[in-house]
C-alpha cells in the first residue's frame, strides 16, 4: 500500500493570467487550457505540495451539504485508480487514464446530477471513437479543464462478464482501502482479475493490454493470493472460460511464477 502522496504543480507547465484568468499551456503539445473557477482554485492551492485529504477539506468548506448527497449513494472504484492503490507500493507505477466507478443503475441519476452541480459535463471522445457500445458505462463525464474524466458504470464490464460479476456482488464483495486520510471502497482482488481479463480480451489482447497482464502480476506477488477455484467460477458463469485460459498462457508464456495455482478446472 502506498504512503501519502502530496500533489504539486508540473514545473513544465507554463501559465498565463489574463484579466484575473488563468490559461496553462501543456509543454509537448502546446495545447492551451482554460482554468474555470473551480479548476483555478485548485490549481492556485497546489503552489505549495499539498495532500489530497488536505484539497478535499478546502473543497469541501463551502459545499457543507454535498456529501450528505453523495454519500446516500455505494460507489466502488473499479479498474486503474483500484488497480494502483490495493496492488502497488506506488501510485505513481500505475498509470491511470479515466476514474472508473461503479455504482447501481438506480444510482445513477442522482449521482449524474451531484456531478452536474459540481461543474461535470458529458463529453464524447472525439479523437477515440469506440467501436462498439457498451452497455457497462456512458461517455465520460468531464471537468472544463478536460483533465478530469469520470466514466460511471452501472456493470462491472460489458456482457457477458456482467453475468456472473454483477453489481450487487462487486459491492457487496468490495474491501476498504485508506490513502491520504480518505477511505474508498474497492473490488476484491478476485474481482479485480477477473477485470483485468475481460478488459483484455476486449482488446484482443493487444499492446493496451500490457497494463492488465502486470496488474494481473501484481495480484500474484500479493500477500493475498487469489482463490483460483472462486476466479474459474465466475469465469465460467460469464462465458470467460477462452479469455481465461488465454490470459493464464501469457502469463505463463512471460514466465510468471504461478506455482499451480491456476490449475483450475475451467
């Protein structure tokens, strides 16, 4: 588990103020972004390095009501950001693109319209179309600055993993994870792997799947070995069982020590 971690501003990143607003500039791409109130706030509190109990403290002093809203509604965090705080020792060796959460379809709603009142709008990806609709999770939901994207799921994954990994048994199966004074609620690291294969597979195992096959690694170094009987289960419940068997070889074909374990009746 990682210690706290204090966030500060990209030395790289060059600003421009202009009639009381701020305007950065990415160093590679020379894209200029727009900092709205909220986005300017933040972005003027990481002068000093700052952890981010310490930001949701400042954030949360003028909205005293608002996480009676939030917090009527389970949400667990699935995939990237669950991946990188329950399996490496830093955040920082996991990269992250999208905050996927999950929550119930009968959730939903409510949590689109707490996200609207804190400033999140829905935006496709215009530079990634998706080739197929998933009927998992929407179009992200995104801050103006265009650095913040929550995808919200309603499933686990796209069919047919939601078959055998449901809603209901992702939340209830969820475990407590505390970093920087803040608990969230994360998938077990059964789960999880089960995640990992389906996200591959979705990829045809492809270069993006990299991600996957070293989280799946690092459940293996874990403390917590995994039930394999419990993951070939859920697996064959989901019609995962090729997918399964799939990503096992390229384990075993990258020579990861898996000591039998996977030697499951799938």
């Amino acid at each position: 588990m990682t210690g706290p971690v204090r966030y500060k501003r990209n030395s790289a990143v060059s600003e421009t103020e202009l009639d009381g607003e701020i305007f950065l500039v990415e160093p590679e791409t020379e894209e200029v972004f727009y900092l709205d109130a909220m986005s300017a706030g933040l972005w003027r509190l990481v002068a000093a390095p700052q952890f981010l109990g310490e930001t949701v403290e400042v954030y949360h002093a003028p909205f005293p009501d608002a996480d009676r809203q939030a917090a009527e509604i389970d949400v667990v965090f699935i995939k990237g950001f669950a991946n990188a705080h329950t399996l490496y020792p830093d955040l920082a060796l996991r990269i992250q693109g999208y905050l996927d959460i999950l929550v119930r379809l009968t959730d939903f709603i409510r949590l689109v319209d707490f996200l609207v009142a804190q400033g999140f709008f829905c935006r496709a990806a215009e530079n990634h179309p998706w080739v197929m609709i998933s009927d998992a999770s929407f179009l992200p939901f995104v801050l103006s600055d265009g650095a913040s994207h929550i995808d919200i799921h309603v499933r686990p994954d796209s069919y047919p993993a939601h078959r055998s990994l449901s809603t209901e048994l992702a939340l209830a199966d969820s475990q407590q994870v505390k970093s920087d004074g803040i608990e969230y609620r994360m998938p077990s690291d059964d789960r999880s792997l089960i995640l990992c294969v389906t996200s591959a597979a979705k990829g045809k195992f492809n270069i993006l799947s990299v991600g996957k096959v070293i989280d799946a690694i690092m459940v293996l170094k874990s403390a917590r070995p995994p039930d394999w009987y419990r993951i070939s289960s859920l697996a064959r419940d989901g019609g995962l069982q090729l997918p399964l068997k799939v990503y096992f070889a390229l384990l075993l074909g990258l020579g990861v020590a898996m000591g039998g374990r996977a030697m499951v009746p799938l």
